[in-house]
C-alpha cells in the first residue's frame, strides 16, 4: 500500500504546540482523552447496531496494553471506527470546531474555546508524551482501514492497510519517564490502573489491560454510576461506601441526593449532606465543590461553579451529557447550562433540608448544627434565593432554649407586632443579659439572638421576611408600647441630658428612655449606624472604621439617674459629678460587653468611690 506524508493545517498545527507545552496542566489527562474518545467510539457503534444489524457487535470494550520493552501504551477499541477521509479530517485539522481567531484568543488571554468533544483535539493530547503515536482503525462495515503516523512535529502519514480489524487502536510511542516534568512511567500497569480509576472509573464499557503480550486480561474500572441507577435499585450501603469515596470521610452522610435531569440538556446528579463540618469549611483555600463528571468521564474533583459558596459543604457528584468546557476540560465556561445545573441543584438541597426540618428534627438539628453558619452566608449574595435560606433557618431566641424558625416566631408574634425583633452580639449569655431586652422581656415580646459573626451582616442587607421587617433592639428609639416619658419629666432632665453631653465625649447624644427597666443606663446605635461588634469586624479585616459614636441612654425610674439629676441641680460644679458620668458610661459599656478606652483609669474611679461608701 502506498504511503501519503501530508501536513497538518496550520491551527492544528498551532494547536498541536499550544497542548503540548501550555494547555494541560496534568500530563496523565491524555489517558483519560484516549479512554474518552474510545468511549465514544463504542457509544456510536451500539446505536448505529440498533439500526443496522451489520454494525452490531458483541462485547463492547476498551483494552490498554503496555510494552515496558517497546516503550508503548496501546488504547483499542472494537467501536464505530473512522474511515480515511475521518482520520485526516479530524486529526489533521480542526474540522469544525475552530479557528485561526479561537487559537488567538486562546493563546493570548487563555479564554475557554469550544473545541471539546471533537476526536482530533483530546487526541493531540498524546503528543506531551510521546515521540511518536501511531493510530490503526477500520470503519465498521468498510473493507479496509487506515494507518495514520505522525511525531507531531509538521506532518503526518497515511496509508491504506487491508487487514486492520474493526474500530480503534492509538499505539503511543513514550517519551523516557521524567518526574520532574510530570511525565510517568505509561508502562507500568499500576500507574495506568492509578489513572483509569481516577478519570474513567465509571466509564460504561469495560476497560482491560495485559501486563504483557499473552497475559491475563484485568478489567480496571468499577463501571458502577449509582448515580446512573434508579435509586429503588441502590442499597443504603452503596450509597454510603460511594460517599466515603467522594468525600474522604469515614462516617454516614446524614442525607443522600438523587436528581437526573432531562429534556435538551441533560445530567445526573448524586448529592451528599455530611453529618459533620470538615475541618477546613471556614478556610479559604478550602476543599471544596463537588466532582464533575461528563459521559461518565472525570473532569474536576472540586467544582466550585455547580453550587453556591453557602452549600459549598455538600459532596457528591454531578454527570453531564455535554458542558462548555475550555480546551483543557479543567475550567468550566460560565454558560447558561451551568447556571442551569447550579439553580436546580441548590434548589433541591435547599428542598431536602426544608422535608429534613418538617420530618425529622433531631437529623435538622445535627444539620444546622453543624452547618447553619455556613448557609447564613447566601444571605449576603443579593442573587441566592433568601426566602428559602431564611424558610429553613432557625436562630436562638428568648422564647426558650431550643431554637426558633421565623415562621414560629411570627407565629408567637403579639397582636399589633410588626417587627421581628433581634439583638447580635458575641455569645447568648453576653446578649441575654443585655440591658437592651430589658423592656422587650418585661413586655412578652421575642427577640432573637444572634451569635454568628454572619449575622452582624446579613441582618444589614436583609429587609423583612414576610412583610415583617428585622428591627435591632440596640438601634434607634424603641417604639414598644410603653409609658412614654411626660413632657414635664423630660424638661426637668433637660439639663442634667446637656451636661452629660458636654462631659461625655465619647457620645452622641443623651436621652431618656423606657427601653429600660432594671438598668440605670445603656447605649444605643443610630437607626443606620454600625453596631460595636461589627466595628471590631470591619478593623480584624483591615478596613480602616472611625469609631462610631453612640446614644447614651438613661432610665429615669432608676435611683441612680434619679439621685444624679438632683445631685447635678444642687451642685453642678462638683469634680465628682463629673467621675460618675464617666463610672455611669463604663457600666453601660461593659454591661453590652464593650471594651473600656481606659480600663486602668476606669477601675481606679471605681475602687475610690467604693472606698468612700465603706
């Protein structure tokens, strides 16, 4: 048979380089291309053998074999095959799946292109490995095949071969084996096993492979998608070994997430909920996202773009039929279909965990637990579905010791409520002895308590729930239905109210209250001002925050502010007047668990004026 040497096209030649030396970033992908193409091949034949009982085949399946002596990884596949004008129109051009423009926007700004699922593309892939790749394939149902060769350098030879058999074999020739350069020992049947169950484990046709010519075959992979069987078919068992496998933890997920999606764009989906936070869940640099398969081929252990950031704890895996990937199947496009895949998938974690708070609450109680914090955290993004974040929420309050939903709150509401009330602060205890709840518990009216350092910002974006605003009780004036304070009584404060002004720097304002009963003081943010706890937060940040300055407020029922307003009339000059309005500031600081500017100065007035009282 005559041989035919012909040259690439050029931007397959240009594409050939960029593979080589740029694109992939993991020289053991081209196994996983070659399986992938194999794969496809056999995909092809079994539907072209439902209509043509010439093209039907038995045992459908893919074989590797290795030559240590030869230096030579051989992929075949007994799949649809290519005939002569295939080979060169798929291997050595682009065919249809690009252009001089797509290789330049690739080369220089490294935008994704869409030239995956083409044969020609993941098949220059080998060429990071070998010196020489030969391809052997006969078109089912043709008489003859073709031999096609290349080093990837210019050009290419083709050649008629009569004998070859029936679909597809890439024998590649191995570079030396070169660690430092990423480049393994292809010939070594546990490092070919090693790559098959990371990339194509789940590859619907068997993968086998000889140690050497005339050995037993060995089939390398599970073939075993659960996420392809229906779920009545899948013991719990399965379901908890695959778990462990995806998500390297060794206890019992505490729910388990079947979805398939169908219609122009189809996926499958196996989700896990974890029944314990992994170490890492609050770190940056975190492992998190679930895996991406495509046709049962691996493509990202850790796909972040197929769920939010707040439901970055769930693990499993996710299946498509097809996907925009770049040319390099390792970064996903942002395309509708992934915008697709993530919206339905939060919705139905979202769903479970809403039937896990209704059917089971001990599992809910484990789950938020666990992971509440970490959910509240959608509540910042403008664009997730806060409705359905705060519809499975629950939150401390001072209805009792076990949490609350809203929907319970507004439940309890008091006739005339309008407002959900909440309070945020370092710990329950620090807010539950709040003098601000003070008023609120002495009226029977709820009030959250929010602990979480998400909540000091969540709380700032989120309006109402159900057409009930959030109110902070350690904000603005308190409009609980309540005595007011009488004009007269407010006119005879007036000037013991401007002094503390005047000597109190650290202030706003000085007021009275009823927000009060038992304390003699406390401070209060503005409507829209920052509270003290998320002043610490912007600076931990390194966000440079002026300190705000705050409302004092005073009980006027309270013996103290009493004694200290008859006090200021008699003697406005006094030195000591001047020391309990610095004493009166402190309490009520410390009282909300503020930090003292001077803890020194401020205990040296307190032991003097303890000492007098002795």
């Amino acid at each position: 048979m005559t041989t035919e040497t012909l040259e690439f096209q050029a931007e397959a030649r240009q594409l050939l380089q960029l593979m080589v030396h740029s694109i992939y970033s993991n020289k053991d992908v081209f196994l996983r291309e070659l399986i992938s193409n194999a794969s496809d091949a056999l995909d092809k034949r079994r539907l072209a053998g439902l209509t043509d009982e010439r093209l039907r085949a038995d045992d459908l399946h893919i074989a590797l074999a290795v030559d240590p002596d030869a230096r030579t990884l051989t992929v075949r596949d007994n799949g649809i095959g290519m005939s002569r004008d295939e080979v060169v129109g798929l291997i050595g051009t682009i065919a249809r799946s690009g252009t001089a423009e797509t290789l330049r926007r690739l080369r220089e700004s490294k935008e994704p292109a869409e030239l995956i699922g083409q044969f020609g593309v993941g098949f220059y892939s080998t060429f990071m490995v070998a010196d020489r790749v030969t391809l052997l394939t006969r078109k089912a149902g043709e008489p003859t095949g073709t031999r096609w060769e290349s080093a990837g350098e210019g050009t290419y030879t083709v050649e008629e071969v009569a004998d070859a058999p029936e679909g597809t074999s890439v024998t590649v020739h191995l570079r030396p084996e070169d660690g430092e350069d990423g480049l393994h020992d292809y010939t070594d049947l546990a490092t070919v096993r090693r790559i098959v169950k990371r990339y194509s484990d789940f590859i619907a046709f068997p993968i086998r492979a000889t140690a050497a010519p005339g050995a037993e075959e060995q089939t390398l992979n599970s073939m075993k998608a659960l996420w392809a069987r229906p779920r009545a078919e899948v013991a719990e068992e399965e379901y908890r070994e695959f778990y462990r496998h995806v998500s390297h933890d060794w206890a019992d997920p505490l729910e388990t997430i079947s979805l398939r999606a169908e219609g122009t764009f189809e996926y499958e989906a196996l989700l896990f909920i974890p029944a314990r936070r992994p170490h890492d869940l609050f770190q940056r640099d975190g492992r998190h996202g679930v895996q991406l398969y495509v046709k049962r081929v691996f493509i990202l252990e850790d796909s972040r773009e197929l769920l939010p950031d707040h439901l970055r704890f769930v693990k499993g895996v996710v299946d498509a039929a097809d996907l925009s990937l770049n040319i390099s199947r390792e970064i996903l496009q942002q395309d509708r279909h992934i915008q697709l895949i993530r919206r339905r998938l939060a919705k139905k974690v979202m769903a479970t965990i809403k039937e896990m708070m209704t059917g089971d609450a001990d599992k809910y109680r484990t789950f938020w637990r666990e992971f509440g914090p970490a959910v509240k955290e959608g509540l910042l993004d403008p664009a997730e579905d806060r409705k359905a974040i705060l519809d499975i929420a629950s939150f401390a309050s001072t209805a009792g010791e076990e949490p609350t939903s809203l929907a319970d709150y507004l439940a309890r509401m008091k006739d005339g409520q309008d407002k959900i009330y909440y309070m945020t602060g370092e710990s329950r205890a620090q807010v539950e002895n709040s003098p601000h709840l003070e008023a609120f518990r002495a009226q029977g009216y709820e009030v959250l308590l929010l602990t979480d350092p998400v909540d000091e910002i969540w709380v700032e974006g989120v309006p109402e729930y159900e057409g009930k605003e959030f109110s902070s009780v350690a904000r603005g004036a308190v409009d609980l239905p309540a005595e007011e304070v009488s004009e007269e009584r407010t006119g005879s404060y007036a000037p013991l109210l401007g002094w503390l002004k005047e000597t109190l720097a650290e202030v706003k304002d000085v007021r009275l209250t009823s927000r009060l009963t038992n304390s003699p003081a406390c401070l209060v943010s503005d409507a829209d001002g920052l509270t003290p706890t998320l002043e610490k937060m912007y600076r931990a940040m390194g966000q440079d925050v002026p300190p705000a300055r705050r409302i004092l407020e005073l009980n006027p029922e309270h013996p103290l502010v009493g004694a200290l307003r008859t006090a200021h009339e008699e003697r406005a000059d006094d030195p000591a007047l001047t020391e309990t309005a610095e004493l009166l500031y402190g309490t009520a600081l410390l009282a909300e668990g503020g930090d003292l500017a001077d803890p020194a100065r401020f205990a040296k007035l307190l032991a003097d004026r303890l000492a007098r009282t002795v």
